[in-house]
C-alpha cells in the first residue's frame, strides 16, 4: 500500500499561493486564527485547511481585507 505524505507549505510559499505577503500571513496566524503549525521558529500550513479558512471567510472578519498581490 502507498503511504500518501502530506506536504507542509512554508510561510513564503503560503503567502505566495495567496497572493500575499509573508509580514500578513503572520498576522493572520497571530490575530485571525490562521490554522498553522509551528516547528521552533519555522510555520508550516496544509493547503486543505489554508483554502478551508479561506472559504471560511476568516481572512476577512472584524472587516479586515483579503491579501491582493499588490500589497
């Protein structure tokens, strides 16, 4: 049988995939409950649940904005 291996994204790679910058997806783990994984100093994020808390409308509560690319 083949295991299947969850791939854990970094913070750049997360922010990226949001079209956002790393400073905000922290803030999201800090004030907006962002689901995330910490390691020592390192965060790692499973696209399933980013794109759940998304869907959510999470990243966007207390009348915060969704990330743009050009922020």
């Amino acid at each position: 049988m083949t295991e299947i291996v969850k791939r854990w994204m970094p913070v750049d790679e997360i922010s990226k995939y949001l079209g956002g910058r790393t400073d905000a997806v922290c803030r999201w783990i800090d004030k907006q409950a962002m689901f995330a994984y910490r390691v020592g100093r390192l965060w790692g994020f499973e696209k399933v649940a980013v794109n759940d808390w998304v869907k959510a409308g999470k990243a966007s509560e207390h009348g915060k904005r969704i990330l743009t690319k050009n922020e």
